[in-house]
C-alpha cells in the first residue's frame, strides 16, 4: 500500500474515532457501545475520551505518510463537522426562542435582562457562522468565531458544574436530562471540539472546493 493511501486509511479511521466519541459523549443514552450496567453514563465518556486519544494517535502516522493529503482531508472533515453541528444546534434555538431562554436563565450567568437578548442573538451567531465555515473562504474568521463561542460555552458550563446546577445544556435540544452529570458531559464536549477549532485558524482563507485544488 503507498504512502498515499496509508495516509488516506489512518486518518479517515481517526476522524471517524473522533466522530464517534463526540456522539457518545454528546449524546450517551443513543449512541454507546458500553455496557448495560449501572452508572453507564460514565462508562460512555471514557469511552469516549479513549476514542479521541486514540483518533489523535492515528493523527501523527497519517502526516508523517503524507502530511499534504492528510491536512487536506482533516481540513475538509472539520470544517464539514463543525459548521454541521453549529447549524444543526442552532436550529431547534431559532423554532423555539422561549424555550432556549428559559434554558439560558438556568445557568444563573446572564443578567435577567440580558436573556432574551442572548437566546435571539446566539442561534443566529451559530447558524452564520457554521454556513461561513461551509460555504465562504472566510474560514479562519469563522473559526475564531467558533473558538469564542466555544470558550464562552466552556466557562457557563464550569461555573454551572461548579455551582452543581442541574442544569440541560440546551446544545442540540431543549428537553433533556436536568441534572449536574448533563453538564459534565457538555464540558468535556466543548473542551475536545477546541482541538479540530483551533487547528482551522491555522489553514489558509479559502473556499472549500479550493482544499482539494490549491497547491
């Protein structure tokens, strides 16, 4: 097998590693490969914290293969990952204003006057944003953009695990667990998303179709 297409394999299994583990920690009562047992919630996030080092790992031997295509195909996964999820999380937020304010007011971080203003304003910030890193060669800005938003998200939810609020992360849907463990969960989400954000500031400004034909 050439160097090429080994580059091509291990990086395809790492995004695909990593996509699994933001899906079981996000998303732990559908998507887990634990077993049945007590506390499984758990269970799930190691699992998936030991998908994202060991789709980190398989990072390292695609590059030293072919460091080219393996930028370019982690280029492309990311920007496709992440600006489908900001899109995808701000849509149940733009149907329902109401409901993603009253998640807001849970935090108990905004002033009261300033949470209707926010859950109008955020949904829109996260659907722009996610289309720009998408569709616009604007993908370093974007990318900044996401890394604020993901800091912003980072902190709320450490002072709500730090107050042991039991709180509903209000991320990709309004109902939901009610409890300190949700929280968790979210956290260690954002904290792994920083890694794939802060790699797209580093790429050049560029259409996505321009990935695969710039050189």
């Amino acid at each position: 097998m050439d160097r090429r297409l080994s580059a091509i394999v291990l990086l395809t299994l790492s995004i695909a590693l990593f996509a699994l583990a933001v899906l079981e920690i996000s998303f732990p009562t559908v998507f887990s490969f634990g077993m049945r047992i007590q506390g499984l919630w758990r269970y799930r996030i190691w699992v998936g914290i030991g998908e994202v080092v060991a789709s980190f790992l398989l990072v390292w031997p695609a590059f030293r293969l072919d460091a080219d295509v393996a930028g370019r195909l982690l280029e492309t996964a990311s920007r496709l990952g992440l600006g489908g999820m900001f899109v995808f999380a701000s849509w149940f937020k733009i149907q329902n204003p109401q409901g993603f304010a009253m998640l807001v007011a849970q935090y108990q971080f905004l002033p009261m006057w300033s949470v209707n203003l926010f859950a109008l304003f955020m949904p829109q910030l996260e659907i722009w944003t996610g289309l720009t890193l998408i569709f616009t060669r604007w993908n370093r800005g974007a990318s900044i953009l996401l890394l604020v938003m993901f800091a912003a998200f980072i902190v709320a939810l450490a002072q709500a695990v730090g107050r042991n609020l039991g709180i509903t992360c209000g991320c990709f849907e309004i109902e939901g667990a009610v409890d300190k463990k949700e929280a968790w969960i979210s956290l260690i989400r954002d904290l792994i998303l920083l890694a794939p954000t802060i790699w797209l500031i580093k790429r050049p400004n560029r259409y996505l179709f321009r990935v695969w034909m710039d050189r």
